[in-house]
C-alpha cells in the first residue's frame, strides 16, 4: 500500500521509531475494537471511523492510521494497540 522508498523514511512523529506497515490482521482487530466503541487514539478520542491500513511503531505500541491512501502521522491520532 506505502511505497517502500517512502516507508523507508517514514518514523514516528513523537519517538522517531521505524514504522512498518501493520498486516491484515492487526488491521482486522483494529477495526473490530472501533465497530464496538473499544479504541480511543492517543489524545484520548473516541475513534468512530474504520481504518483501511496502518503503519505500526517498531515498539509495536502505536499504530497510524492510513485513510484515503494517506499516512495519517499525528501524534495524537495514533492508537495504543499494546
């Protein structure tokens, strides 16, 4: 989905950690743990909309959202998935 020259350059807004793109099945609970109300983003925010992919942190504790084709790499639009 990310072009990998760009991933390669990608990293985490608030720790500068690679990030790597997060397979289907992370994506599959992410998006199950919206559909009931269960994941809040960083800031705190009740996250309401599906996400169709993610780049995940090399701690694997956070995950970016992608919507639309776009990394949305904001600090606090990240999900806690640890």
């Amino acid at each position: 989905m990310i072009d990998p020259e760009l991933l390669a350059i990608l990293v985490c807004p608030a720790t500068h950690q690679p990030l790597s793109e997060a397979g289907g099945e992370l994506v599959l609970r992410v998006n199950e743990r919206i559909a009931r109300g269960e994941l809040a983003n960083v800031a705190g925010a009740k996250v309401t909309s599906a996400v169709e992919g993610g780049l995940v942190r090399r701690d694997g504790r956070i995950l970016y959202p992608i919507r639309q084709g776009i990394p949305v790499l904001l600090v606090e639009e990240g999900f806690p998935i640890a």
